[in-house]
C-alpha cells in the first residue's frame, strides 16, 4: 500500500533531486508535474465518474447485502465508530424503511491480523438492533475478511435461509465493480448492486481544473488499491 501513493513518488522525485548532482532540473519538473496530475480534482472527478456504478432500476428484494469495511470499535467508549464509507448501512437502513428490501445481512468480520476478537457485524448488528430494526430482519456473517469471503459466506448464508432470494448488494460505488465480478461468480442467481458513498462529483466545477486539491491524491490512492484488488481477484478466479 506504500507503493501505490502518489505523494510518495512526489516525495521520491524531490530527494533524489536533491542528491543528484545531474538532471537535477528535469527531476524537479518532474516531480511537480506530478504534483499537479494527482492533484487534479477535475481529472480524477472523470476518471471516478466514469468507473463508479449507476442505481439499479428500482424493484423489491428479499436480501440488501451490506459489505463491511465502513465501521470499527471506538474504544474510547466502546461503541461503533463509523467512517465515510458508512454511507453504506445507512442507505440501506432507508431501503429497508421503505420496503425495498425485507432483510438486511451485514458481512463482515475482521480484516486486522494481529486483532481478530471484534468483528464489524457484531458491531454493526447491535447498532441496528438499537436503532428499532427486528431481528427477524437482520442476517449477519462475521467470519469473512475481504470481499471474495464476503460472496462465499453470505451466499451459501442466503442459500440455507431463501434459496430463491432476490439479492441487492449495498456498498460503495468505486468498489461495485469489483464486488460485482466476485459475487457474480459466487451465485447462480442474478445480483443488483446499489451504490453509495461516490467518490465522483454531482459536477465538476471550473475550480476543479485549475485549483490543486489535497483529497484528489488520496481519491487516485484508494483507486489505485481497488485497481490492484481488482486484478489479483480476476487473476486467482
């Protein structure tokens, strides 16, 4: 994850300019010039754009399978914590609250090596149950550690509960694509796929093209990883 910054190839360039004794010039120019692609707001806002999926038409569906990763334990007071990508339980909260899909089964259970005690669903189930949602409602798996576990088990879960269950995939809208490839795979059954939290903009401005934005390296940072995640899963499929 190191590698795939852009600020650390910016950061590279400038010391080897500053330890070269040749083409110290053209290093620095180099350097800047890609200080400036990747932090082109208006270049990334097109590039993401382009990559995030669109809403599927709206239908009924028995399952909203929640993707984790948006959640973690505070333990300041050892409650959920919630980051941006936290658009995703929210959303389908106000799927479920609007009938539009009668179960939600969040899938999710630690991706942390050395920590594996506190599993996001857990987590994530009791903030549900908080907030009025039934447990007939609610469907959770906690074993998984990535996206490809994530298919695996909510499937085979879905498939002990409904067989024939219309499933809605809830996650952000820069990993549909992946997700898509994954779960498709993993079903014999048509998935939708409903997308949250964009990282592309309702529109770019003309600020967007001529002001360098600190946030569009961190954009093409998480692009780059989900590019990266994206290969190696069609590589090992």
């Amino acid at each position: 994850m190191f590698l795939i910054k852009p600020i650390i190839w910016v950061v590279a360039l400038l010391i080897w300019a500053a330890l070269s004794k040749k083409h110290k010039q053209q290093i620095l120019y180099a350097a800047v010039g890609l200080l400036l692609f990747f932090s082109n707001g208006a270049l990334l806002g097109t590039v993401m754009n382009a990559y995030e999926a669109g809403y599927p038409e709206r239908r009924h569906y028995d399952v909203g399978i929640v993707l984790g990763g948006f959640s973690g334990l505070n333990k300041r007071n050892n409650k959920i914590a919630f980051s941006g990508a936290g658009d995703r339980l929210f959303q389908a909260v106000s799927l479920f609250k609007s009938n539009q899909i009668d179960k939600i089964l969040v899938a999710s259970g630690s991706a942390n090596l050395l920590d594996n005690e506190v599993k996001e669903a857990d987590l994530v189930i009791n903030y549900l149950k908080l907030i009025g949602i039934p447990d007939s409602a609610l469907l959770v798996e906690n074993q998984s550690r990535n996206t490809v576990e994530n298919a695996r088990n909510s499937i085979g879960l879905i498939g002990k509960v409904k067989p024939d269950a219309k499933i809605l995939v809830i996650t952000s809208a820069w990993h549909i694509p992946r997700a898509k490839m994954i779960f498709d795979r993993q079903s014999k059954h048509k998935i939708e796929y409903y997308p949250t939290n964009f990282a592309g903009p309702d529109q770019i401005d003309f600020a967007d093209f001529i002001i360098p934005s600190a946030s569009a390296l961190g954009g093409w940072e998480m692009l780059f990883k989900e590019w990266i995640g994206l290969a190696v899963d069609r590589l090992r499929s």
